[in-house]
C-alpha cells in the first residue's frame, strides 16, 4: 500500500478527505493544517518524512520552492491548485520528476468527467470548438478570479479536445478591474486547423459549464454540470428554418460519480505502473504556455465597462 499524507484543506469537506482515508489503496499516516478531527501533525516534515505520496490541498503551500523540495524528497505528489506555479516552474518541475521517478498529479482538472469517456476518439479531434464557461453572478464575484480559477481548467478542456500543437491565441477581456476582468474571450487556432473558442464569465445569470464540438453536420454537446452528452445531427427536412438546423438524436446522462475520486484511482495507478496521469505535469505546461498568451492579450486589449 501507499503510504499518504494530506496538507492542508482548501475548499474540500470531510467527505472528500475520507475517500482518501478510506481507499483500499492507500495507507492514510495523517496530515498536516487539516480538519481537527484527523490526526494532525506539527510540522510539514514530521509528516513528510513518513510517506510516499502527498496529497497538497492547501495553495500557500503549493509554491514552487515547496513542491521542489517534496520532489527532491522522491515524493509522489497531487496538488489541488497549481495556480501559482509559472510555466517555466512546471518545466522545472518536470525534470526533478523524471530524475526522481515520480508522479506529479494535478486536482483541478475537468477531463476525469464521465461525459468525456463516451466521447471516443472519432468525436476528438473536432474541427470547431466552442467552450462557455459562466458563473452566475454574486456580489462576492470580487474574490473570483477569471485567469486563475476558471482559464487553467477551460484550455485544459480545450487541450483535451485538440491533439494538436497550437499556432495562434486571440483573447480579449471585459471589466471594471482590469487585473480582474469579469468576461473573457479567447480563439485558439491549431497546426492541424482546428479552433477552439473560449466564453467565460462571472457575470451570468446561471451557472453554466458546456462544450459544444462541431463535426461537418453533427454536434456534440456536453454538459459539465449535468455530466450528460447529447447527440445532435442535421435535419435535412428544416434546413429552410436556419434557427433550428439541428435535432437531438440522443442525449445520454451519466451517474454523478465523483471526480475527484477518479482522479485519485488514477493516481494511484500512475505510481504503480510508472505513467503520466490524465492531469499531468506535462499536461500543466501546454495549459500554461497557452495562458501565459491569453493573460497576456487580456492585459494588452482590455475594455472596461
């Protein structure tokens, strides 16, 4: 079994912690700055020094300088929230790992969503992509940051769509505070032709997650917050009315299993079998060369409101 560890506790409930205490997989030592009810350790490396692999919740310790010396230390690691770590940290980061042996998973990511695992490789590889992204408005919008919250998981989306290198960015943002737009727009072009259009908001009216891939005369539309796909293909018989060019075939919806406790059997796999998992490392640095692009237009050609 593998020995883990937990620092901090982010936004995670008891619940989520307990799928790690509990997995039939991991042998759970204890944690570090969590819930009281866990045995709790003093200090990071009392803990530290009796795992194998750490479970890092917290982002005020998942700096670079840290998650550096944990990889230095052969630890297998999972962190929550990599926002702080630059591109060329990841790039860092990816060479200790592989001189270490060990696996650097991140929590954040969307593709662990069972809607995705229906859509096979014949659906990939889409021509056009569209990815909306909105959160339903609240006065505390403040606190939400487009760039760091939202931007890292929706180009990870679109990276998992398009198996292609990228060739241009496109973006722009709308706001009141320019370090902190409430809208934004971004395309991205690929090598190999494909587009991937990006809307995300915290100015909506709804909480709405949807990736839409467009396929010559059908449509995948998948539903992040409903874990549901639908199947839309042309309708010959009203293509005179051009508002609804377009009929469900099928819409399949999948049991809300949890994603993050696949993303912890995926882990657990990647240490034994010695892989790169779905939210890797490498993973990272596409995600954040492409954001790096993106922050920076946003800055270059926003509009305030």
């Amino acid at each position: 079994m593998i020995k883990v560890g937990i620092f901090g506790k982010g936004n995670f409930s008891s619940k989520e912690f307990d799928y790690i205490r509990t997995h039939e997989a991991f042998k759970y030592v204890g944690s570090y700055g969590s819930f009281p009810e866990m045995e709790d350790y003093k200090s990071p490396i009392s803990l530290l020094n009796k795992v194998d692999a750490l479970f890092i919740f917290d982002i005020e310790i998942s700096d670079y300088k840290t998650i550096k010396e944990f990889t230095r230390k052969s630890k297998h690691i999972y962190i929550h929230d990599p926002s702080r770590l630059s591109h060329s940290q990841g790039q860092q980061l990816q060479k200790l790992a592989q001189e270490a042996g060990t696996v650097i998973q991140f929590g954040y990511s969307p593709v662990y969503s069972n809607a995705l695992e229906i859509l096979d490789d014949k659906y990939l590889e889409a021509p056009i992509v569209e990815i909306q992204h909105t959160i339903k408005y609240n006065n505390n919008g403040a606190t939400l940051s487009l760039l760091n919250d939202l931007l890292l998981q929706d180009i990870e989306m679109a990276c998992h769509f398009v198996k292609s290198e990228i060739k241009s960015v496109r973006a722009n943002g709308l706001g009141n505070i320019e370090e902190n737009p409430d809208q934004i727009y971004a395309r991205l072009e690929y090598l190999n032709g494909s587009v991937v259009n990006l809307n995300i908001s915290k100015m909506g009216v709804e909480n709405k997650y949807i990736s839409t891939l467009f396929h010559g005369n059908t449509q995948q539309v998948v539903n992040h917050l409903e874990n549901s796909v639908s199947f839309f293909e042309e309708n010959d018989l009203e293509k005179i009315n051009m508002t609804n060019n377009f009929h469900s075939v099928s819409k399949v919806t999948l049991s809300q299993d949890n994603n993050f406790k696949k993303s912890l059997s995926d882990f657990h796999q990647c240490i034994l079998n010695c892989r790169q998992p779905k939210s890797s490392i490498d993973s990272f640095i596409d995600v954040k060369f492409i954001a790096n692009f993106i922050v920076d237009q946003v800055s270059s050609n926003f509009a305030k409101i």
